[in-house]
C-alpha cells in the first residue's frame, strides 16, 4: 500500500454548477452513490507497520465551505471529502485512493445522482465494479517464492559486471576476453528507506560525500567540522563542569 509519505498529498476537483449548490441533495447523492462504491467507504487502519483496509462505520458528510479538510483526521476517516460553497462542489481525496481504483468513477457517480435530484435528468448511475480483495494464500500457492542460492547471486552478479565492461567498448569492431577475475565479497545488507538523497561537498580543500534518508532525514556520511568552534565548545562545556566538580571536592 503506497500510503505513506513524509509530506501528505491531497487533491483536489472543483465544479462550478449553473445554480447554487444545494448541500442537502448534495448529501444524498452522496449517500447514494456509496451504496453502489463499496470500496469508497473503507477506513485504512494501521498498527506499527501493518496498514489494512476494513469498512468504515462513522458517516460519510457533505462539509459545507471551500476550506481543503485534513484527511482522514477530519473526515470521519473517509480518504476523500466532499464539500460545497456557492455554486461549487469541491472534491478532495487522499493520494492513496490513486493507488486502488481511482476517483473519477466516485466523482462522476455523485454529480450524476445530483443532477437527478435537483433537475430530474435521467443519469443511469451503475454500480462501481471493485475487484475483490487479494487472497494472499491463494497468490502465494500460485507464485511460490524462490530462494537463491549464494552460488546463483555470485553468478548473476558477475554477468551483470561483464555486461557492463562489454557495453563500454563500443567504439571497436571485436573484442575478445583474454580473462577475466570478477569476485562476490559478501558483506552486510543494510535496509534503508527510499528515497535516498546523496550530498556531495567540499570544504578546506578536502571532498565531503554523504547520504540523507528523504523520509527520515537520518544523515550517514563524514560532514565538514570546524575544528576551531569544536574546540571551543568542548572547553566551554567542560571548564565550568570541571570547576563545579573541584567545588564540590573541596568542601567534601
């Protein structure tokens, strides 16, 4: 589930209407076109690291005024939110929704059953088709897993160095590999959270490079010091503790 994201995205669709919008009928039409949406009117739940999708039991309101509402904080946990001012109906959703089936079809649903209730047109209105939830154990029985041994990683590894060696000699007619020791050394896997900014500086002659976590802002590299300032702020820090310490020795 792509849900996550260090700045929340929201967007949103703006219609201007021929008359002022009526939020009453606007209410119902929405009311209406969730019956026939079921996945619309599911709640994302999330435990530590586990995010699920179950249905949402809070009602789902019209929210009168222009003003973009937090999502889902303050829309009874619903990833969208209608709202109304003057002739305008604003439609706003949280990007998660453009992961799963999108937000036309929803949009599209309510301003149909709305036009049916304030001008009596005849808009049909069909059922929102949802796929159904993924069976994980079904998936998994069908798409088994496959573990790789060190032996094929070293493999494709080395081939994908070769590739890249052969790709550089473009500029002749043949080559032939006179030989070739291409060697695996097996180190340590570090999981880190995309994406990953890398930094390069340069500061009193000597380069700087290091790396910053785009979610987390967690830096890992060798950043420029002053030494001058470091070592005044240590003797800052230190001369008063050393001095409060002999006091105290002192009248020990």
């Amino acid at each position: 589930m792509y849900f996550f994201r260090r700045e929340k995205i929201q967007c949103r669709y703006q219609f201007s209407l021929r008359d002022a919008v009526d939020i009453t009928l606007l209410q119902r039409a929405l009311t209406a076109a969730l019956a026939s949406a079921p996945y619309y009117t599911q709640r994302l739940v999330q435990e530590k690291r586990e995010m699920w999708l179950e249905p949402n039991t809070e009602p789902c309101l019209v929210y009168p005024g222009s003003t973009m509402r937090n999502i889902p904080e303050q829309t009874n946990g619903y990833l969208f939110c209608v709202s109304c001012e003057g002739d305008t109906v604003y439609f706003d959703w949280h990007h998660f929704l453009l992961d799963g089936h999108g937000v036309s079809p929803l949009l599209t649903s309510i301003l149909e059953q709305y036009c049916n209730l304030r001008y009596g047109t005849a808009f049909a209105v069909p059922q929102i088709v949802c796929d159904p939830p993924y069976d994980m154990e079904a998936m998994l029985a069908e798409y088994p897993p496959v573990e790789y041994g060190s032996d094929v990683i070293q493999r494709d590894v080395v081939q994908t160095y070769e590739g890249a060696l052969r790709r550089t000699t473009t500029q002749y007619d043949t080559c032939i590999t006179k030989g070739k020791d291409i060697r695996l050394r097996r180190g340590k896997v570090h999981y880190a959270l995309l994406p990953v900014w890398m930094l390069h500086t340069k500061w009193n002659d000597k380069d700087f490079l290091f790396a910053m976590n785009g979610q987390t802002g967690k830096l890992v590299g060798d950043l420029p010091t002053d030494m001058g300032k470091f070592w005044a702020i240590f003797a800052a820090i230190t001369v008063p503790v050393s001095a409060i310490a002999a006091a105290i020795l002192m009248l020990m």
